[in-house]
C-alpha cells in the first residue's frame, strides 16, 4: 500500500503554488479513481499509471 502523504511549503515559498482542491474533494477523486480501476478489473497496487 502506498503512503501518500506531503508538505506542500516548499512548493507554496519556492513556486508560489496554491492548491485548489480541497481535502475531501481529493479523497473522493482518489475512490473515484480506485473504484474505476477495480470496475474495470485492475489492482489498484499493481497499477502501472501510478509511478
């Protein structure tokens, strides 16, 4: 299972970025995600789109 965690400062002083997609928002499309892979009978550890 992968650890997805992160601390967008470094990109928000250096870049200037902002996200804009909120937390919950994130999480739904992750499921949204997980649920069309699992739908089309793929594994979600073994998907090859995710580096």
């Amino acid at each position: 299972m992968d650890l997805l965690c992160a601390d967008p400062k470094k990109s928000r002083v250096q870049l200037g970025w902002e996200s804009t997609v909120g937390f919950e928002e994130l999480v739904a499309m992750m499921v949204e995600a997980d649920v069309r892979l699992l739908s089309d009978g793929g594994d979600p550890e073994q998907d090859s789109s995710w580096p």
